[in-house]
C-alpha cells in the first residue's frame, strides 16, 4: 500500500450529497481483471458528454481544479456498492485524500487499504473548505496524518480522527494481509477449536 | 450479562483483539463472484499466497450473464468473457467450489447461499458485495467488503474489524394486504435517509417482522446497506429452521435438531440494551414507490412526488432538485400518474419464488400494457425451475412477459440488459442512482406485486386495491 504521512495540494470541490460509487465507477467499467486502468472513467456520466469530449460544466474538469489532489465532498460520500475500483479510480485520478462530514464504511474501508486517506471533518469546517475552493483557483489545504490536522493559510485549524492501528499502517504503507498472517499460530487455534465445535 | 444477538456472534468470532487494534473476527463462509475477485486471486499469486480455506469458500456467476438464452455460448462482450474465465481459472487452481452456468445452483450469490443451504445462523458471512446483509435474514452477521478485504479473507479466513453500534429497528403492528416486505424497508430507509445507518449493525425486530417468510426477511435485510448499515440481523425462529430444514448443506437428522437448538440461543436477551431504537408502525405504510436518485428518497403510491423546497436542509434541498431533473419529474405529480416504460422483477432484493409467485398473482389473466416492456429474471436457477414447474412463467409469458434467466442483470446493467437514456423503469431492485440501469435510464423502487402491477396498468398503481383472481 502507498504511504499517507503529510500532503499539501490545491482542493478540488464536488459539492453534492451522497456521492455513490455507481457515480464514481459507473458499472460498465468494473469488468477489468487488474487494479489499474479506471482513472479515465471516474465519473464517467458527469464528466463525459456524448461524444467521449470532456463536459465544460462539471467542475472537475475546469483547469484550475485539474493538479487537486485533494477532493472535498458532502456528506455520506461513497455510498451504496462495495466496488473498490471506485478509490482505485479516484487515486488514478490524481487524488490522494477525501475530506467529507461523513463516507459510507465499506467505501472508508476501501480507501484505507489503498492509501487514499478519507478525512471526517464537521459540517462548518467542510463548508469553509468548499467554500474557499469553489471561490478562486489555487486554494490549497495540507492533510498531516501524523498530527491528525487540516490547515490552510486563511486561518483554518482542524483536526480529524482516524483508528490509531489504520494510521500506523497509512504512515507505515503496512500490507493488512502480511500483518494477519504473522497471527498465524493464533488462527490455526482459533480454527481447531471451531472445527471441533462444529 | 444480558447480550443483543450481534454481541453473541461477535464474541464467538473473535480470534484476536489485540491492544489497539481493531477485532481480528473469524468468517465462517465467503461468498466470491466475478466481478470483484480477480484482482484478490492475481495478489494472492505475485504473494505466493494461497486461499485458506477452499472448504469455506463458494463462488458463481452472476453479474455478467447474459438473460436471453445465450448464456452458454461465449459471451459476447470479450472484457466480461475474460472476467468470468478469470474466475474459473481462479478456483480451479485454488480449489473454491464454482456453481458455473451449466449448475442448476448457479444464480445470484445472495439467493443461492440460502436456497443451498450454506447460510446458516450464527455464522459470519462476507462477500466482495454490498447486498451481503441479506444472509442477517438467517440470524448470521453477513457483510460486504471491498477486494483488498476479499484477497483478506481468502488468505487468512479472518478480517480486521472494528466493533460497530447496534441499533434496534422495530416494526410494530401488522401490514395491510398489498404491503410488502420491501415497502417496510423502503419506508425504514425513507425514515434515516442513505446513511442514516452509519456505523451501526441494525437488528430488526418487532411483529410485522416475525410474520414474515424468509423471503421478506430477506428483502429487508438485504437493503440494509441503502440505509448506510453493513449489517442487518433478524432472529432466527421456526419460520426460519422450517425453510432451511432438507436443504442440501444444513445438517440433517439428529445433527439438525442440535443446531436448531443453538441457533435458538442465538436471539437477543431480554434484558440486553442496543445503542439506538427505531420505531415503524406498520398499520400506517401503504406500497412505496422510489421518485428520486437514492433509495432514501421514496413516497407513498398514493401520495405527490415532492418539491425540492418541501425540504429544509439545503444538502436535501440540492439533492431532490438533482434528483428531480435527472428522474424528468415535477413536483406535486401524482405517484400514480407516473408513466412507465419498463418493469424488471429480478435482482437479490426481490427474485425469489416467493416474490415471482407474489407477482404471478396480480398478473394472471392479464396483458402487459402495450407501451411497456416487462421482463423477469428469477435470482437463480433453481428459482426458475422451481417457477417453471408451478406454471409461472406461462402465467407472465402469457401476459406478455419476457421470462429470462436468473443472474444480476439489469440490477446494475453490467450484462447488455440496461435502460436506454430517459426510459422509466418500475424495478424490484434495490438502487435507484442515476444511470444504474443504464446512462440516462430512470429507476423506481418497488416491490413485486408493484411492479406486477405498473407492467399491466402502464403506470404506477395502488396495489392495494388490485383485484386477484
């Protein structure tokens, strides 16, 4: 897994509530066998017009927008299918962290286990955010994991919570399955004692 | 010390739960598909890992198929083709059990872990899929999980979780004739909006609940997730042992009355408390109909598609007038003055055969309505021979239904079956995000018997006052 530790980048604002992963990833995209190769399609319906041109009027496509690697969003953001492409594609996209009031647990889930840090933040502080994004070009904001804060340079200070055993393994880049299976031994009892039971 | 059902099966899976650190909980049985597989199989080989348990692994085809008779030849679309052969490939070598095209039990991952018996109370359950909450019908904590977690579960059997909340959702009273299992889900998740549910584990409990067969339960459980929960349980009763019971995996004979009398001890006790409640009154519901872009976002058929300023939240405000334009709707319209072009009954939601007999009912003796296309795909197989063998599917043939084969289909519209942009579709399924059945198509959530009924009426209708025959 890519590390997370420290990333200051300019804010790409999508202002819209429950952001599904059907938006994200639409389901005629999911059928490739590898991780990669889903940047292009990320909200393909909104970001495409009929003819494959890039449509003016969706935000993410306006120039200024363009090096974010810093997405804020509304609330319940990564709702609905568990489809992992769907951070996958955001990360190809060029985005490394996701700041929202609230995302969907399967879709945090998922981010977290490919690096993509997913930042709860309160309603004020998020609306401050998008605002200060949607109102010039070039605001940018630094997501620090290590001291768990969002800053800019207007004054804003916030500081988000994260699960101190997924933190240690964002800071780390940790692989979730290698740390498991070093509990090997605890497993294969655990599982003795099942089998038996059942 | 007094404990809801979810605490039981948590505690019982907990293989470790060191200082820190989320719960490493043991997962009894593992559900894969084609679509978010492959990538899991291919890390699992440059690890030089192997899949733990091949014995607690099951996988099919299901969201790729084609409906329309073709499914045994090549598949049409070569990057779906790849995918279901990556699969085949992917259990050959590792050993999981494939309930191919060519296996009466293939199906929909979620009605054919229940129709063969490997969902089983108590257990843990997970699936690279979020309709997974439908197997908590048994009284087993099932849940979806992204591939990283899926290559997870293969190589070790256990899955890093935190501990969720727990929530009662309490249906009280008795529903009405014509009022389903899904309009009391639909209703719930009306009531808490689409993440109304976050971070929680909901147990639904109350009367209307345990009047229902497992098929409601079913459907209930299963759209859990639209409500933002990964799990939803039901404690499991006589309705529940009587419709396992002679299935091919549950245990059989004098192994069966044990497990029976386990999974009796399974129920939430008296006396244990659950973070939240939720209370629903089922006298009140009538049939919903979904009128926006998420399942929250429903009405009752007898009342008006809304208004984006009936709303005062301005996050709600934005998303009804999204939901508005892309759903090509004006507030104040009469639910059943809404036209619809198409009506698909299938999906893991509401595909079963107690839902195709629930449908055949309102259908018998009558046409679809000339300007709509009626489709049917049962969520298995087996389901399909079950409905052939019951005269159903002369029942919708005769009416004018296509009668499909069972798989995900329009659903999600992965297979060719999708909606052409601005067509309205009256749909058993579960999500109705813009372009889920297809860019530009129009989704509405409903139950069978709804759905049943649009097909012929050409429109929305009250289901309540159909007459059967």
């Amino acid at each position: 897994m890519e590390k997370f530790t420290r990333l200051t980048s300019i804010v790409a604002p999508l202002d819209r509530a429950n952001v599904d992963t059907d938006q994200i990833i639409p389901k005629q995209f999911l059928k490739r066998i590898e991780r990669t190769g889903f940047g292009e399609f990320a909200f393909f319906d909104w970001r495409y017009l009929e003819d494959g041109v890039p449509n003016p009027d969706f935000i993410l496509n306006e120039d200024r927008y363009r090096n974010a690697n810093i997405l804020v969003g509304g609330r319940n953001f990564g709702s609905g299918s568990s489809r992992e492409h769907a951070p996958w594609a955001l990360m190809e996209m060029g985005y490394k962290s996701i700041i929202a009031t609230s995302f969907a647990d399967i879709f945090r889930n998922n981010c977290m286990q490919n690096g993509l840090l997913p930042v709860i933040l309160s309603e004020s502080e998020v609306d401050t955010i998008m605002a200060r994004a949607l109102r010039g070009s070039g605001y940018k904001v630094t997501v620090d994991l290590e001291t768990q804060t969002v800053t800019d340079d207007q004054g804003l200070n916030a500081s988000f919570e994260v699960d101190p055993f997924r933190k240690n393994s964002l800071l780390e880049g940790l692989d979730d399955v290698g740390i498991t299976m070093s509990l090997g031994e605890v497993i294969d009892s655990f599982e003795e004692k099942r089998t038996a039971r059942w | 010390m007094a404990k809801t059902m979810f605490e039981k099966i948590w505690e019982q899976h907990i293989v470790a739960e060191p200082e820190g650190q989320p719960a490493l909980i043991y997962i009894d049985l593992h559900l894969v598909h084609e679509v978010t597989s492959p990538q899991a199989f291919e890390a699992l080989r440059l690890t030089n890992r192997k899949v733990r348990r091949p014995d607690l692994t099951i996988s099919t085809v299901d969201h790729n198929l084609p409906t329309d008779g073709t499914r045994n030849e090549v598949i049409k679309d070569p990057i779906a083709r790849i995918q279901v052969d990556t699969l085949r490939k992917n259990c050959e070598e590792s050993g999981v059990v494939l309930y191919d095209i060519d296996s009466e039990a293939q199906g929909i991952v979620h009605v054919i872990g229940p129709e063969q018996g490997y969902t089983q109370p108590g257990m843990t359950i997970v699936c690279g899929d979020s309709h997974t909450s439908t197997h908590g019908a048994f009284g087993s904590l099932a849940f979806g999980i992204g591939t990283s977690e899926v290559e997870h579960v293969l190589a070790t059997q256990t899955l890093r979780q935190a501990k969720p909340k727990t929530m009662e959702v309490r249906f009280n009273g008795e529903l009405n004739k014509g009022v389903t299992a899904k309009d009391m889900i639909l209703a719930a998740i009306g009531t808490v909006g689409t993440a109304g549910w976050t971070g929680y584990v909901v147990e639904y409990t109350g009367d209307a609940i345990k009047k229902l067969d497992m098929a409601g339960r079913m459907t209930v459980c299963n759209m859990t997730i639209e409500g933002g929960a990964r799990a939803g349980l039901i404690a499991p009763d006589d309705t529940t042992f009587d419709w396992m019971k002679g299935r091919k995996f549950v245990p059989k004979g004098d192994a069966f009355d044990a497990a029976v009398a386990e999974w009796r001890e399974l129920a939430t006790d008296e006396d244990a408390e659950y973070d939240e409640l939720l209370e629903i009154d089922c006298d009140s519901l009538e049939p919903y109909v979904s009128w926006g872009t998420n399942p929250g976002q429903v009405a009752k058929v007898t009342d008006r598609v809304p208004s984006a300023d009936d709303f005062e939240n301005p996050a709600d405000v934005s998303s009804a007038k999204h939901a508005l334009e892309y759903m090509g709707l004006t507030g104040g319209t009469q639910i059943e003055d809404i036209a619809i072009d198409r009506v698909f009954i299938g999906s893991c939601t509401n595909a079963r055969i107690e839902d195709l007999r629930s449908a055949s009912q309102i259908v018998k003796g009558r046409t679809v309505a000339s300007t709509v296309r009626a489709q049917i795909m049962p969520g298995s197989t087996l389901t399909k021979i079950l409905a052939e063998k019951e005269g159903l599917d002369q029942i919708f043939k005769d009416a004018g239904f296509e009668w499909r084969e069972s798989g995900c289909s329009m659903c999600l519209g992965m297979n060719p079956d999708i909606l052409v942009p601005g067509e309205r579709c009256a749909s058993t399924s579960n999500r109705n995000f813009e372009g889920r059945q297809g860019k530009g198509g129009r989704t509405h959530l409903v139950s069978p018997a709804m759905a049943a009924a649009a097909a012929i009426a050409g429109h929305f209708v009250d289901v309540r006052y159909w007459e059967t025959e």
